[in-house]
C-alpha cells in the first residue's frame, strides 16, 4: 500500500454543528432518540430522521492533498429537460433506473424522430452497420449530436459492427484484417461513436485488437467497445472476452439461432451477472417487445420478458426493429420504460437482499482502496435512505463502481466531460450530468446544490451521499 495514503474522518469546514474526530467508516451520527434509524438492523424498515445541517464526512486522505485547491471559475451545468421535469415533477427516487437503446431505423431516423425517442427516454441511439448507407449512418449520428448540443440531451452513440467480416482473432491484426468492418470502425472513430458495438466476437483477442487499434488511430478516443454475445465461441470465452471489453450486449436473436432456444434465458442471466462481478455495462437485446412491429400493445409473455431483464438489474434494455422499422416506436420505448419502472419500484419495495458477491475490480491499491469506498457509499445510501448519491468523477470510474452496488436511491454522477457523461448514460441508475468543477468537494457541492435548486431538481433537506474520486471521501449531508 502507497505510504501516501492515511485514513481520515474530518469535519467539513462549512457545518455548523461540531462533531467529534471519529474513526474511519464509523460515522457517529447525531439522531434524536427515539429514532432506531442508526441500527442497521432497523434502519432498513423504517425511516431515518436526520438532524438539520448534517454534514459527515469519511475520507481517505492523500495527505498531500489535505488542502483543497483554489476554486476555478465555473460554467452552469448540463442537463436535459426530460431529466429535469422528471425530478422536478416525480423526485429522485421515482427516475429509471434500467437504460434504453434504441435501433435508429427509416422509421425513426428524422430529426424530430429521434428527439421524440430522446424525449421518451432513449439513452443510447443505435445504428446498426448491416444495413443502409455509412452516409446514412452518418447523417443519424450528426442528427443525434445536434440533438445533444441543442436541447442537453446526453444520448450516446453505439455503432454495431456487421461482424460477419471481422475475423480479427486468426488475422495478425488491424492491417491485415478484411475489407467492410474495418472501414466501419474507422468510420465510427472519425464521427466518434461512444460504443462500438462488435458482432460475433470469438475471443478475447478480437476485443483487444480492436482496442489497442482505435487507440492507434485516435489515442485520445473514449470509444467503448461492447462484446456481443451471439455465437458459441463467445460462450467458451465468456470471462475473459468480458473481462478485455467495456460491456456485453446478449444478442438473443443471433444467440437463439446457435443455441438451443431454451438455453438462451441461462445465458442471458450468467451474461448479466458476470458483468455486474466485472463492472461492465451490460444490455438485454432482441425480440423484447417484437409483436410491437406490427402492434401498438405487446404481449403479455413480452412483458413478462421484459420484467425480467429489469428483475436481474441489467444496465440496458434493447429496441431492434420496434423502433427502427416498427409501425410503433414511440409506443414500444413507454411499455420498456413503465414495465422497467414498475418493477424497479416493486424490487424495492420487496426489500430484496441483495446477494450478489462483488469482487475486487481493482488492481491497485489507491485504486482498490476507493472502490471500498463506493462500496461504502452505496451500503450507507441504502442502510440510511439517502434520497440520492452525487459522485463527482472525473474518468468515470467512481460512477460505475457506485452503479454496479445497485443503490436503491438513483446517483448524480457529475463529470467535466461531455463524452462521459455520454458513456455513463448506458449505466444502471446514473443520472450523468456535464459540470466542471474543482478539487475543492465543499465549494462544489454547494454550487452544485444552487444549480440544482434553482432548477427545482433538489430540495432543501433532501439527503445525499457524497462521493468524490477527487478528494476520495465520503459525506453525508442535508442539502441546506
Ligand atoms: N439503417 C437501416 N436501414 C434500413 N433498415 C434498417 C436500418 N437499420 C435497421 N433496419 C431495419 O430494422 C431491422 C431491425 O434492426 P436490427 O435489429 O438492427 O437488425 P437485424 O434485424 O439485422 O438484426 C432490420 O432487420 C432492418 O429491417
Ligand atoms: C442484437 C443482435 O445483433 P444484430 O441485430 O446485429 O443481428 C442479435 O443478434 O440479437
Ligand atoms: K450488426
Ligand atoms: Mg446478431
């Protein structure tokens, strides 16, 4: 472990009530007495009662870092006004928390078509490289980007690979791997997608090829690359093809076609379960609601299968030709987004225990240190009820390691970088927002709290959980 590093439990400057030094992860919390809240064992029944001006902080101090940065001037923060209404007219705790990708097809690929599907909640817009023209496929992402620009939107961009070329894995590499896909990816870097989505993927090498050559080509690049699951080669490799790319996608209608059908739904749950250990995004695509092509409801066993997609918290629920070719796109995103909803809600209500064995992720030990510390968060949030975690993340890292406990509050995930804003767009239960801000976590929360304020997304005395992977701490607070 790095000498640098030391424990700390400090008092934020800014609250008014003292509180004693306290040691690390035993957060002494003023409570009237009559509430049993601080019990863990109660405080999962009933409500905290948090005192006024509640401020706890729990840090692991790089000691060099012991005095916060001067404060840099700042812009205001980037949201879309779908998220906004949403707080503002239901709270934190009703927003979704499973994510949306849509298929962008002829029937949907107008401007006014895909702001519609943004406006009804789609998160990722997908193309799919199998079909149309890359000038098509071109014009579809400039129309998302416009979109994002002009109206604060964070959809992303996720270009599927038509697959059937791409053999990276018995090629020597990108220069002397075939024709049409490689043209596909380079066309991706250029209009720079946010996932590339590859088909077919065999190996982890396939993975690992790819990424070491969008590195390559534009080494500033963010590009995340999505495994699909969809052949039996990719079964046989599952961990470790996992563990090389950025997230999964079970494709369910090439992966029902390799594997006797039944098998699909044990594949599908290993898929979802294998990402959460790894911490990587993971979709549920194909046939969800396919009667919807042709028909403005679904079927009941469609919803039945869609409910458990969002039972098994997968990050990402997937529209094919419902919403690139159906007779009802817009129609098909609500049922995704009232079935995930209700469900989430009843998950919660049911208090499920949550029985999922998370390993360590990281390798080193600052790093692993802080993934304890969203670990910590996310059961503080949960044992508390905090209204919502804020977690302000500079690579993303911190947000996906809070995503991946499952909290059952939602998590602001502020970052400076529109690209990952975008990225974390696809994770279980982030709301990302675009906001600069400086090493200094009080003076950030505070403007934080009167952007948001202002804007009627919080109120005064909702309860957040803090994070920050700048100064590493956490804190609890009532929003003044
Ligand atoms: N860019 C496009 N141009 C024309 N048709 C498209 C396009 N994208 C999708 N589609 C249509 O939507 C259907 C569903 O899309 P998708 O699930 O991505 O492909 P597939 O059916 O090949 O797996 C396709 O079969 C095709 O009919
Ligand atoms: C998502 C899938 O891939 P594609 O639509 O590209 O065939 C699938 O096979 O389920
Ligand atoms: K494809
Ligand atoms: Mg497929």
């Amino acid at each position: 472990m790095s000498g640098s590093f030391r424990f700390s439990a400090s008092l934020s400057p800014l609250q008014s009530r003292e509180f004693p030094r306290m040691p690390f992860l035993k957060p002494h919390i003023h409570v009237p007495n009559h509430v049993p809240a601080l019990n863990p064992m109660t405080a999962a029944h009933s409500r905290v009662v948090l005192p006024e001006n509640l401020k706890v902080k729990l840090s692991a101090l790089p000691i060099t870092m012991a005095s916060p940065a001067a404060m840099t001037e700042v812009e205001g923060l980037d949201v879309d006004m779908v998220t906004e209404a949403e707080l503002k007219e239901n709270g934190f705790r009703s927003t979704r928390r499973t994510k949306i990708v849509c298929t962008i097809g002829p029937r949907t690929c107008e401007f006014e078509q895909i702001e519609a599907l943004a406006v009804g909640g789609m998160n990722v817009a997908r193309v799919n490289m199998c079909h149309g023209t890359r000038e098509w496929h071109r014009d579809v992402i400039r129309r998302v980007r416009q979109l994002n620009e002009e109206k604060g939107f964070a959809v992303a961009v996720m270009m599927d690979t038509e697959g059937s070329e791409i053999h990276m894995d018995d090629l020597n590499g990108a220069e002397s791997a075939k024709a049409e896909d490689w043209l596909d990816i380079d066309f991706g870097i250029a209009e720079g997608v946010d996932f590339i989505a590859v088909s077919f993927v065999k190996s982890a090498e396939v993975i690992k090829t790819l990424k070491s050559y969008i590195t390559a080509q534009s080494p500033e690049s963010r590009i995340a690359v999505i495994a699909k699951i969809e052949s039996i080669d990719s079964l046989e490799n599952l961990e470790e093809i996992i563990q090389a790319s950025d997230g999964a996608m079970v494709a369910r209608g090439d992966l029902g076609a390799q594997i006797p059908l039944e098998q699909v739904p044990s594949v599908q749950q290993k898929v979802v379960q294998l990402c959460r250990q790894l911490n990587k995004p993971v979709i549920v695509a194909s046939q969800l609601l396919e009667s919807m092509i042709e028909y403005p409801i679904p079927t009941r066993a469609e919803v039945a299968d869609v409910s458990e997609a969002v039972g098994q918290q997968a990050d990402g629920l997937m529209l094919s030709s419902e919403s690139a070719m159906g007779l009802y796109p817009e129609k098909a995103l609500a049922v995704l987004r009232s079935v995930s909803l209700r469900i989430e809600r009843q998950r919660r209500e049911e208090k499920h225990l949550d029985t999922a064995d998370l390993p360590i992720v990281s390798s080193s030990m600052p790093a692993i240190i802080f993934e304890e510390i969203c670990n910590t968060a996310s059961r503080m949030a949960k044992k508390l009820e905090a209204d919502a975690i804020f977690v302000y993340t500079k690579t993303g890292q911190s947000a996906s390691l809070l995503s991946r406990n499952r909290p059952d509050c939602p998590v602001f995930a502020f970052t400076p970088t529109t690209s990952i804003r975008r990225c974390l767009n696809l994770r279980w239960g982030l709301i990302p927002f675009r906001l600069d801000f400086s090493d200094d976590v009080d003076s950030n929360l505070n403007r934080t709290f009167s952007l948001l304020k202002a804007r009627g997304m919080i109120n005064s005395g909702d309860f957040i959980i803090v994070v920050s992977d700048v100064m590493q701490s956490i804190q609890a607070i009532k929003v003044p």
